[in-house]
C-alpha cells in the first residue's frame, strides 16, 4: 500500500512539473505593470489581432520640452533608473476622450503613465502587456512597462457598468535609431 501512495505521490509532482515547464514555454516578453513583473505572449500584426498595429514610419519621440502635435503627448519627465530610460506621461479620461490619446517612446525604454478618470469610474484595458485595470472617478492610476517590442499599441476604456465606448488612445513603441 504504502509504494503505491508514494509512486502516486511522484508520478502527480512529474506530471505538474511537466504542466509548468509547458506554461512556461509559451511566455515570452516581460512587462512590468504598476511595478509588477508580468509574462505575456508576443502580439504580432496578423489579421484578428486588434491591439497591435505596425509603427507608422513618420513618428517622432518626443522629450520633455518638445511641443507635441494633434493627440500626442509630451512626457512631464524623462529620466534613467537602473540604466533604464523612463519617460512619465499624464493624461485623463473625460467626456468620452482619452486626452492625450498617443504616447511615444522607443524599444526598450519604459512608460510611466498616470490616468485620471474625471468623470466616471472607467476599467482601462492593454491585452498586449496583461493590463486591465479600473481607475474610479475623481481618481488617477500609475501604470509601468517596459516595452520591448516596437508597434503601435492601442489602450481602451469602458465604463465599469461594461457600456462599450469609443475611448481609445495609443502606445507607440519607435524601432531605436541606428547610432
């Protein structure tokens, strides 16, 4: 009795260590949200796939003084933690507008984006880097990544009731210049 309880006992550990090197197989960029550390497949640009789109070839980076145009957003800051480069954006969710709507960075650089919701309480949604987070009214939210892969990712809103809207904006993650 007691070998076939230990012989069930090693055959259920292999097969769960079996289950999580699987798991751990399909993961394959880090993202970092609200600080933390996140595994979420690659998006590509394949038909069906509504978040990430390729970067358009007329964007520009924009920095702290630079003056930005239409929905574009200038970062506040701009600085380097842990060799990192961290541009910090803010924008709100009002009337239905995600104001400023683009934010730009490049590959390997991280995003530091407050959002604050003025008007209603709004679950803001990034599938790409596994954000789904809800921001209440009168309220703001810091949300982080690092963005390792150049695209133009799309960021949603809608109001926490689950009303569909037509508040979007983007991420726009620019290929590093060659040097």
């Amino acid at each position: 009795m007691m070998k076939k309880k230990t012989l069930f006992i090693i055959g259920g550990l292999i097969i769960l260590l079996v289950i999580i090197f699987l798991v751990s197989q399909f993961k394959k960029t880090n993202f970092s949200v609200n600080n933390q550390n996140l595994q979420t497949k690659e998006k590509t640009s394949e038909v069906g796939n509504l978040t990430k789109f390729n970067t358009p070839s007329d964007v520009r980076v924009l920095d702290v003084n630079d003056e930005p145009k239409g929905d574009e957003a200038a970062p506040y800051k701009v600085d380097v933690e842990n060799g990192r480069k961290v541009r910090y954006f803010k924008a709100k969710i009002e009337n239905g507008q995600l104001t400023p709507a683009e934010f730009i960075l490049y590959e390997g650089e991280e995003i530091e984006l407050t959002i604050a919701a003025i008007d209603n309480d709004y679950v803001v949604i990034q599938p790409d880097v596994g954000l789904k987070t809800t921001i209440k009214k009168d309220r703001e939210v810091n949300i982080r990544y690092l963005m390792s892969i150049s695209g133009k990712y799309l960021i949603s809103a809608e109001l926490t009731n689950g009303s569909k809207t037509d508040i979007k904006g983007y991420i726009t993650v620019v290929p590093k210049p060659s040097k």
